[in-house]
C-alpha cells in the first residue's frame, strides 16, 4: 500500500509540474486571437489567427474565413446596447437600467426575460443561421454601474447566469468567450472556452480620450483575478490592451508581457477596427497608390505612380492597389492592412482639395507612412505643414540656387541640377531628415527631399530627371527612399523571378507574321522556319499563340490553310503550351477619353467583320481548341495585341474562360539606357482583375519597329543581364513574333538570345505559370508570430522567398515547407514546396547543415526526409538536374534505372538525368 501510495503522489506531482510548465512555456499559435470590428474584414490577414472575433453586421464574408481554419466569434454585447444598432428601436426603454455615457449605450436589465427571448430567440438565432458557431459575450458587468445594492447585483448575476445557461442550451456545441464575468464564473465557467479582460498593462480613458498605463493596484487586482481563473477554471485567458497604433514598438512589448505570463494578447485600438499585436502580428504587403485620373484620362497604366514608383516596391515584397483620388477615399482605418501610403502628382490642382487634405492629415494621425512625389495636390497652408515638421518661407527664393547638401539617398541614376521651376519652396521647422536641400543667394535654405516620423517627400522638379525626347532618369534611389520613408522593415520578399534557385525563362512567342516567307532558301513560312529551327531544335518550354484571322484567312471549311497544318503541328509538340493572339489584332483594347476606341486600326481586315470583344478572345479561343488544338490539350493564355493593355471587361472576359492573361510592360533597360525607369511593375490591376505584364520587350523593340536593324534583338541580352545584376528584376524572357523567321539576320539573333538563356542555367516555365505566380504574388499574406517565426500563406504556385541577409538563413530543421536555400549575389533565395499552401519559416544566423537542396531546373513535388535520406519526386520541362548541398562524403540518389552518383562540387552533389520526371527516388547522403 505505500508503493501504491508513492507512486500516487508522484503522478500527482508530476501532472501538476505539467500544468506549472504548460503555463510558463510560449503560447501556441493555435491560441491566437485577434478582434475586428471594422468593415470590410480582411479575410485573408485574419486568416492568420486561429480565433477571430467579429462585428457581426459588418461581416460579409463569414464562410471565407472559416474556410481557411478560423474560428470566428461573434461580438455580442449581452449588458448594453449602443444608440447605433439598426434594432436599438425594437428593444423596449422598460429593459432599460441606466446609460453608459462614456460609451454612447443603454444598460440592460438583464432580470428582464423579454430581453433573454429576444436576444436568443432572434438575434443569436440569426446569427447562428448564418454559420455563427461562437459568440464573445461582452459588456457582462456593465449592470454594476447602474445597480449599487448588494441585493440587486445578485439579482443581475443571476438572471446572468441562466441567460448564458439558455444560450448553452439553445446551441448545442456553442463556443463561448466571455468578457470579465468574473461574478458568473461559479455558475457558468464551464460553459466557456475562454475568458478576455481588457486593460491588464496599456488601456484608454474614454472620459479623458487618450491612452493610458494601468495602474498598479488595478493591474495587481485584474492579475490576480486572470489567473484564479486559468488555474480554477482550465479557461485560455485573453488580455486586451490599447495602445495608441503610432507606436507600434510599445504594442509589441505590451503583447509579449501578456504572452510571457502565460495569457493571450490583443494589444489594438478602443474600436478594436485596426490589426492589432497578438500571438502572431501582421506584416501588411500592400501599399496605397493615389493619383489624379484628371491628369491621366488616358488611363492608370501611363500614371508615374505605376510606371515607375510600383517595381521598386514589388521588388521590395509589396503589392500596389491603386486609387484614383476622384473615385472616393477610404474611409476605413488602414493601420494593420496597409504598409503605407504614396501619392504621385504633377500640379497641386485637385479637386476636393479640403476633403483630400484633411482625410490624408487623419490618416498621418493615425499612424499610417506617407511618401508624396512630385507634387503635394494641393496648396498647403503653415496649419497643414506643421504636420509634416516644416513650414511656407516668408520670402521668395534668390536666385541663383546651388545644391546645399545631398546624402546617399540622392543621385541614384543622375546628380540633381538646381532648379526652381515647378519647385515647391519649404523650409524645415521640426526634427526631420533632409536628404536634399538648396540654398539661395540670400543663404536661405530649402528642403526638396526629407523624411520624418510621419512619412518623406520628394519634389519635383528632384524625383526624376527628364531628358532628351521625354528619357527620364531617377535622382533619388527609389528603393531607399520608400524603405526611409515608409519605414518598410526588411521581409521574407515572394519572388516570381527564381525557383529552387534558378532564373525563370519563359519563351513567348506572338501569332504576328504566321503567313511571311523567310528570305531564304525554299522561301518556308516563318511560322515553320520557327518550328523547325527553334521549337524541334532547342525543346524549351515555349507558348505559342497564333492570330485566327492570319492563320485562317478568311477559311471557314474543314480544310486546313498552310498555316493552320503548321500551326496543328506545333501546339502537337511536347514542349508548346498553346496561347491565343486574337481574331483580328486589334491595336488598342481600351476606352480612351471615354471614346470607345477598341478594335480601332485592325491589323487583319476581314470583311463584314465588326469588333466584337467575345469574338476576339472567347472565339478565338474556340477556334484554336476546336480545329487546332491535339486531343487533351487546350488554350492556356491569352496574349494581349497592339497597345495590349486591357480594360476590365477584356480582363474579366479571359479570366471566366480559365485563362491567364500576358503583354504589355516588357523593360527594355539596356547599356545605352541603363535606367530603372525601363523596367516596368509585373502588371496592373483594374478592380478584382489583373493584367500581368511580359517581362521582357519583344524584338518589335529592339529593331525599331522592325524597321531595322534585324539583327537588333540580340540587344535582349543586355536587358536579360541588366534585370538580373545588381538586382535580379524580371526572370529571363525569350518574347517574339513568327515574323523573326524571316530575315537571315533576325533568325541568327533569335539563336544568338537562345543559346545565351540556355547557358544561365534557368528553369524553364510556361507563361501560364509565370502568371499564376505573379498573381498569387499579389494575394500572399505574412505574419510574423511572437517567438519569431514568419507565417506566410496563400502560397501554391510561387515557392520561393528571397531572404534580406539581415534576418539570417532558414533554419530547416525548425522550419515547414522549406525545402533549400541558395545565396548568390543577387540575394538569398529559399526554396518552398509546390501546393503547400502556408510556409513557417524559423531564422538562424549559422548556414544550414543538414543536406538540402541547393538548386534544379525542376520543380520538387516530395522532399521528405527519413531516417535513411530524403524521398524526392522532382519533374521539369527539360532533362531533370539537381544540385544538393551536403557536408557528408557522398551522395547518391536511387531511382528507377538504379543508382545515380553525385558529381562533387565543393560542398555540393549535381546529378544530371536523361528524364523529365524523378519520382519514387531517395537521396542519400553520408
């Protein structure tokens, strides 16, 4: 009996130095929290919390959310009711106690059944008719304010009590979090998942309207409290604090004391509308690009803010959503969502200059980073620029002006020239950097770029420089100074230029010119001298459009022209996806100056023919899978024609038909013109739809409009290598028309382009899957969670993340979906699994010394480690390499023919197959 009794005592001991240890480690992820009530919800960022509590009226797109893992609670405010609730008319003023001034709401009577029917018999009962399977109950001690006798108030916890009891029975499996309800806990503690307090560190004085520190005493009372009921009660314990969003350091601190003692922390704003800190913070992508559409009625495409200012950002790992200040500013708060904002104007001529003003001073106020270019928008008065820490000079500038200083962010393509034409005359007042500023005769100073807490401006005439035939050159470092200004921190950038390190080549070729003879011997068909010397010849993945009006020529039989057999045979090739190029070439897709110009200047004429954009893609489309296209193989991409710039109906008509869309952009950045502003964004968004650009310009460029020289497109691979070094901008792009097959000296430099990008050692891709990264680019989300892991969702597609050097290597070992890393001088490129949907990636600042993969040319469908090596299942386009990185003396992978040896390399393995396809092999190493 006293072994029996020891050995009782020790399992005691031992489960209770369990629950000691549970409570002092790091919360999991899984306990997350996050509240927002604002509207819209960001779905896609919120997905990054295991619990989400919502408005319910503000929520629109519950199903999403819970979609993606998340279990969401609805707000239900179960002591008070807000003047503002659509049904605050409905409830009868007799359920009424008193009213909480502070927070514009009555108290409710909760003795009263009529309110508990109500409540539950209609509200709860909607909203669990909506999907709602979790309610967080607040305001449960508001009846204190109003009921001071200690009869009364056991009265209302009563009446409590059985009210959360009815919910519980009402909806059966209801998850419910409690806010406080302290009193209640005897009587309906079991019925709660979780119980939330607010103002445990940092909270807000609604009398006072500013953020305050908890007091001691309170903390001490409120803490004590918290962890009578975790230890009584088993319940996860939730701590919201506030915390003004400018100081978004002291949110972290805050959210980590709440995590180190064991809770789980919320640390946002009082209307809770913002993405907060909690286990797991939010690193928003996206950036706010403003412009005047009166300035450009053109269109967005030709706006500074997208032709220049978005590559720079998306390189840096954010994603740009463009907004015509004209079409309505939002109205929502931004802090959480959006990294920053830019604006990019010509004049200071806006229209609404008061409304645009006052709404861009609320959103500095609020916290969110400014970067204005050019022009500000508007005349500025001093109430307005001592937001902005400077200040209208009382007198004029003397000139001559000269260069008084300029420092690192300045003079990145051209050293500025002083001028004060267009010049915005500021000086500075406050504690702001000054990146560049003049001086005049009467030595007065001005700022023309500087940066502050709020945000930076650059101003025209000191942004870029323009030149000679409207050449335009940068004169401050875009990169630095968006990083300066926004105050983007360093993180883990998608990238859709590299896969499991290599450069991506696409080769794209357009339907013009199917019908031209080649001058040479035989006088073939370009679009056979293309077959045979380039598609039969080098087997690189390639899609391949043709124009329907071109190849047809007017043939409405079964019968095939010369171009359709050609063509036949080409889509039949193994290594051809299949692309439309349209019906008749239209040159332009757009509306412009509200003229409905698409389909103007037809390339083909086609008699009685009268533009019709269904019969240009969706007929197209239909004539190439139905005359063309091999059994089980269909058109994948839709190439834009002319000016190929879409307009939404275009946009939207491809992508209902399941096709990726591409043209447009293409930088043709070269020794003659080495400029950033040659290099494009990847692409442009109108509303939900998204046009991706080629990478790359065509030979139509480089041969001035093939008018000559013909052998100019070998100029590509000044562009190829200038997009790649110092930085790697756009993957490789092989982008032609079939006319290239007709001169002896374009063909020549077709091979010379072709056999350059096959000596980059790239891998390989269709069009179709370069799009689908740069669109899925554009919906990744990324958080980081309290110990330091990164999170980053919405990944399939694209599997790589290039890595700033300041945050180290991966650590494999502790990381998922993380398969290599290579790092080379364009960056530190990480290696991700295809189709697996979320990536955590774990930091280090040792190099990796496990055996990983280093680089392929294929895509890796299985990299799962055993006790005896790695499991591989690789496939590509072209015959399969790979190159593993291991310290150990030998490597070899088994696979279908037997056993392949490793080729050494320093401290890397290449193995070389004569196949597309690896699958059920092992990697071993040792």
């Amino acid at each position: 009996m006293k072994l029996i009794f020891l050995n009782y005592r020790a399992v005691i001991l031992l489960i209770y130095s369990m629950i000691l240890l549970s409570i002092c480690l790091p919360l999991h992820a899984n306990q997350s929290i996050a509240f927002f009530y604002g509207r819209p919800v960001p779905v896609n960022l919120l997905s990054h919390y295991k619990q989400v509590v919502v408005e319910p009226e503000n929520m629109d797109n519950l199903d999403d959310l819970q979609a993606k893992g998340t279990n969401v609670f609805a707000y239900i405010s179960i002591g008070e009711i807000h003047l503002t609730r659509s049904w605050y008319s409905e409830i009868p003023k007799s359920w009424f106690l008193g009213s909480n001034e502070k927070w514009g709401s009555r108290i409710i009577d909760l003795t009263q059944q009529g309110w508990h029917d109500y409540l539950i018999n209609k509200y709860l009962s909607k909203l669990w008719k909506e999907g709602y399977r979790g309610f967080f109950l607040d305001t449960m001690d508001s009846y204190q304010s109003a009921v001071h006798d200690s009869d009364g108030r056991l009265l209302q916890e009563k009446a409590l009590a059985s009210l959360i009891r009815r919910i519980h029975q009402h909806f059966p499996g209801v998850k419910l979090i409690f806010n406080r309800g302290f009193e209640v806990l005897p009587e309906v503690g079991q019925y709660a998942v979780a119980l939330a307090a607010e103002s445990l560190f940092e909270g807000w004085d609604p009398a006072k309207q500013e953020y305050t520190e908890v007091k001691e005493a309170d903390r001490h009372w409120l803490l004590e409290k918290l962890r009578q009921t975790r230890d009584q009660y088993g319940l996860q314990i939730i701590v919201i604090d506030y915390v003004d969003p400018k100081q978004r350091e002291l949110a972290r601190k805050t959210a980590k004391r709440i995590s180190d003692l064991g809770f789980t922390p919320w640390v946002a704003t009082p209307k809770l509308d913002i993405l907060g800190v909690g286990l797991s913070e939010i690193f928003p992508r996206r950036i706010l690009a403003l412009y005047d559409g009166q300035e450009h009625p053109e269109g967005l495409q030709r706006t500074d803010v997208h032709k220049l200012l978005a590559m720079p950002l998306e390189y840096m790992g954010y994603t740009v959503d463009y907004l015509d200040v004209n079409s309505g500013l939002p109205t929502q708060s931004l802090i959480g969502q959006y990294a920053g904002i830019v604006t990019w104007f010509n004049n200071d001529t806006l229209r609404g200059p008061i409304n645009y003003r006052d709404w861009l001073l609320n959103q500095i106020d609020s916290g969110i980073k400014v970067a204005i270019l050019g022009n500000l928008g508007f005349k500025a008065n001093n109430t307005f620029l001592q937001h902005l820490q400077v200040k209208l000079s009382q007198s004029a500038i003397k000139e001559p002006i000269k260069i008084e200083r300029s420092d690192q962010i300045i003079g990145y393509e051209v050293k500025p020239q002083p001028k004060t034409r267009g010049f915005t005359a500021w000086q500075a007042s406050g504690n702001i950097d000054t990146h560049l500023s003049l001086i005049d005769q009467n030595k007065q100073s001005w700022v023309a770029v500087f940066t502050g807490q709020w945000g930076g401006v650059a101003f025209h005439p000191y942004v870029i420089e323009i030149g000679y035939e409207g050449r335009q050159r940068w004169i401050i470092d875009p990169f630095k100074f968006l990083t300066k200004a926004l105050d983007l921190p360093e993180i883990p950038v998608p990238d859709v230029t590299t896969e499991n390190g290599r450069r991506l080549l696409l080769v794209q070729i357009d339907g013009d010119g199917s019908s031209n003879k080649a001058e040479i011997p035989g006088t073939p068909l370009t679009i056979k001298v293309i077959q045979d010397y380039f598609l039969k010849k080098y087997k690189l993945p390639s899609t391949v459009s043709i124009i329907e009006g071109e190849a047809a020529n007017g043939n409405s039989t079964d019968r095939l022209t010369e171009i359709e057999k050609v063509a036949r045979n080409i889509f039949d090739l193994n290594n051809v996806e299949i692309a439309s190029h349209s019906y008749s070439h239209p040159s332009t897709w757009f509306l412009k100056n509200n003229i409905d110009a698409r389909g103007d200047d037809f390339n083909f004429s086609i008699p009685d023919y009268k533009f019709s954009l269904e019969r240009e893609i969706a007929g197209s489309v239909n004539y190439i899978n139905k005359k063309l296209a091999p059994e089980k193989k269909q058109v994948r991409v839709f190439f834009w024609t002319g000016d190929a710039l879409a307009d939404k109906e275009a946009l939207t008509l491809t992508h209902s038909l399941g096709l990726e869309n591409m043209n447009g952009g293409g930088a043709t950045i070269s020794k003659d013109e080495k400029t950033m502003t040659r290099v494009p964004p990847l692409g442009y968004a109108i509303g939900d739809q998204f046009q991706v650009y080629a990478p790359i310009a065509s030979e139509h460029v480089f041969t001035n409009s093939w008018q000559g020289s013909f052998y100019g497109f070998n100029r590509v691979i000044e562009t190829m290598q200038l997009t790649d070094s110092p930085l790697r901008l756009k993957p490789l792009h092989i982008h032609y028309h079939f006319y290239s097959g007709s001169k002896i000296a374009s063909i020549n430099a077709l091979q010379s382009v072709y056999d350059w990008s096959i000596k980059q050692e790239p891998r390989a891709i269709w069009v179709s899957e370069y799009a689908q990264k740069v669109n899925e680019f554009r919906s990744i989300t990324l958080s980081r969670r309290i110990d330091g892991t990164w999170d980053i969702r919405g990944l399939n597609t694209l599997r790589t993340l290039r890595l700033p050097v300041s945050l180290g290597w991966p650590d494999l070992e502790n990381s998922e979906g993380i398969i290599g890393v290579r790092d080379i001088k364009q960056g530190r490129y990480v290696h991700l699994l295809p189709n697996h949907g979320q990536a955590l990636l774990n930091t280090t600042s040792e190099l990796p010394s496990s055996t990983y993969l280093l680089h392929s040319n294929g895509e890796v469908g299985k990299w799962q480690k055993t006790a005896e090596g790695t499991n591989l299942q690789v496939h590509a386009h072209m015959p399969l390499e790979l190159v593993i990185a291991s310290s150990k003396r030998k490597c070899y992978i088994n696979w279908r023919d037997g056993k392949l040896d490793g080729q050494q390399q320093n401290r890397s393995w290449k193995f070389i197959f004569p196949i597309t396809k690896l699958e059920n092999a092992s990697l071993v190493c040792h």
